[in-house]
C-alpha cells in the first residue's frame, strides 16, 4: 500500500515511541528529526500533532515537543478503555464475522501458539487479533480508540511488564482460545464474559507486580 511522505513520518516516529527508542521524556526537536529523516519540517509537524492528540507527545509554546512520560498507575485506565471498546466491537463482531472470517481467526490464533516465548512476535499478533475483531465490527470509532488504547499498552508492557507479560503468555493464550470458542458460536453474551475475565485477570497480573515493585501507587477508594 502506497503511504504519503506524511504517513512515513508519523509512522516511524509512532514505532519509535512505542517501541522506546525515543524515551519518555526526550525532546523532539523538529529540525534536528527533519535532518535526520531527510524531509521537510512540515511532515514532521503534521506527524507531532496527530501523535499529541493520540496522546504520546506533548506540544509546549516557546518549550517545544517530548515524548509524554509513563506512570505505572495508567495501566488501570488503559485497561479499562480496553475492555469498554472491545466489548463494544466483539460482541457486534460476533454476530457479523463470516465464515472466512472466522477461519483467519482460528488460524491466527493456532499461529500464535506457536510463538509464546518470544514476548514481542506473541504481542504483535496479540494487537492485530483484537484489531481484526474490531474492524470486523464496524463499530468504527470504537475500533480507532481500541487501536490508541492498545498503543499505550504496548508502551507500558515495554516499560514497566514485560516479565510478567511473559509469564502471563501461555494463560493469554488460552483465554484467546475461549473467546475465539464463543465467536464461533456466535453468542454475544460469552464473548462479554470471556473478555472481561481476560482482561481483568491480565490487569489483576500487572498490578499485582506493580504493586510488589512499589511502582503502582493505591486505586482511589
């Protein structure tokens, strides 16, 4: 697929982001990346605001440009956003995917079994199966916030998870393979429940050893 100099930009700065290599915290000096990418200023400015508004920047007058920092207490809101919109998006999908549908979703899934030492290939496929469950939904606009929310997941396992995100792998697996027992069922109501025990389990995990490490301060009462 043909992607505009503009689309370049912003995705390589959005993979630099997420994959840590500009860190929390480090400033992004638009002439310096216009150098470094052998482009003009503008993609690099049009690249920062839609990467602000996703939330991984933040646009300071007369300071300029960071990555925006990462707090071990936002786990929580990620996770709940998570639930909110693949609820939304599973349960529509569920009674909309068609048969080939559900078959690259089995074969995704069996794929994925095959990688669950390698924490990234595993959390790769992990993003493109709940993108795939989202776009079939066409729930649209809950399908864009599920793709930003899993974004900021992916920064936080990076940074502060990812033993635990290993470890938990072969449990992930296989409450994928209960959801994806209940899509082809094509009943609503357990793909709600499978993916609430799934992501509520999985941020019982984190917090837990956020909590231990002393990284994660007390949920409000």
């Amino acid at each position: 697929m043909f992607k505009s100099k503009n689309e370049q930009v912003y995705d390589h700065l959005h993979s630099l982001i997420l994959e840590g290599r500009l860190v929390p915290g480090s400033r992004l000096v638009i002439d310096r990346l216009a150098e470094r990418l052998g482009v003009s200023q503008i993609p690099i400015r049009e690249a920062l605001y839609r990467l602000e508004a996703a939330g991984f920047v933040m646009l300071e007058a007369h300071v300029g440009a960071r990555v925006t920092e990462l707090h071990a207490n936002e786990v929580r809101e990620v996770f709940q956003v998570l639930e909110a919109m693949e609820l939304i998006t599973a349960q529509v999908a569920c009674e909309r995917l068609v048969d080939d549908d559900l078959a690259w979703l089995e074969h995704h899934v069996a794929a994925m079994g095959a990688l669950t030492l390698d924490a990234d290939a595993w959390s790769l496929r992990n993003k493109e199966l709940h993108l795939f469950i989202g776009e079939r939904s066409g729930a649209a606009l809950a399908a864009r916030v599920l793709e930003t929310a899993l974004d900021h997941w992916d920064r936080l396992r990076r940074h502060f998870l990812e033993e635990v995100f290993s470890r938990r792998i072969p449990t992930a697996q296989r409450e994928h393979l209960t959801l994806l027992a209940a899509l082809e069922r094509r009943e609503p109501a357990a793909v709600k429940r499978s993916l609430q025990q799934h992501n509520r389990a999985a941020l019982a995990a984190y917090t837990d050893h956020l909590r231990a490490r002393g990284h994660l301060d007390e949920a409000p009462s």
